[in-house]
C-alpha cells in the first residue's frame, strides 16, 4: 500500500496546513483513488474502504480543527468586548504579579493570555484576575 502510505505521511503535513487539506476537491481526491489503484498489486488488491475511512477520519479531524479555533475565537472576542465595557468603572483584582490594586479601567489590551484592564494607576489587570467590578465611586456628602 504505496500510495496510502504516502497519502498518511502527506496528511500530517496536511494538518499542519489547513487550508491544503480543507481545499481538496472531489477531482483531487478522484486522482488520488485512480492513483492507489493503479499503483495496487493485482494479486494483493488494497482495500479501498480502508483508504475511504481514513480520508473520512482526517477530514473529521481537520473540522474538528477548525471548529475549535473558530470557538476559541469567539470567546476572545466576547471576553474583549465585555473588558471593554469595563472603560470608567472601577474594578479589583490581581496583576500578573499577584499584587491587589483597585482601580478605574482606562484602556483595554490583549495579550496571548487574554483581555487585559489598564487602570488609571497604571497597572495591568489580566480579566481573568478581576474580581470586583463597581460602576462608580461614591461621592461623598
């Protein structure tokens, strides 16, 4: 099973880019058929379901994929876009370094890790590490 090798090791590389395996058309994958059959030995014929099930199994797994990182990116942009609606209200929490501070929200920045808060004292508070959130000082009298 030559070809099936080869279509085994050229899907890891297919998985490191997803749009080459996502991008593959019936055609291709036609080609890629009348290839193992005509690589085949005719007196030890390959199974051509079991080809079918991987294709299958790494399609699934690229959509699988795919669908991961397009949730993950929506619960960035919900946690950024709830960060930002913290702007002028003041907030406790921990910075990275662990210190508590209290602070109005200023700005709101990203990082790998997340949306994080810049106080008016000018520390940052990573969203997560906020634990407090009041919409104003009270004035007095």
């Amino acid at each position: 099973m030559p070809a099936v090798s080869a279509l085994a090791s050229s899907s890891s590389v297919a998985s490191t880019n997803k749009d080459a395996f996502s991008d593959l058309t019936s055609e291709e994958f036609v080609k890629i058929m009348f290839t193992e059959l005509s690589n085949q030995d005719p007196l030890k014929p390959n199974d051509s379901n079991q080809m079918l099930q991987q294709l299958s199994s790494l399609r699934s797994i690229q959509s699988d994929i795919d669908l991961g990182q397009k949730l993950e990116s929506i619960v960035t942009q919900g946690q950024l876009s709830t960060a930002g609606s913290l702007i002028g209200k003041y907030v406790s929490g921990l910075t990275e370094g662990g210190q508590r501070v209290v602070g109005e929200v200023v700005a709101v920045a990203r990082n790998a890790d997340g949306p994080l808060l810049r106080l008016s004292n000018n520390y940052l508070v990573p969203f997560e590490n906020v634990d407090v959130m009041q919409g104003s000082l009270e004035e007095p009298g």
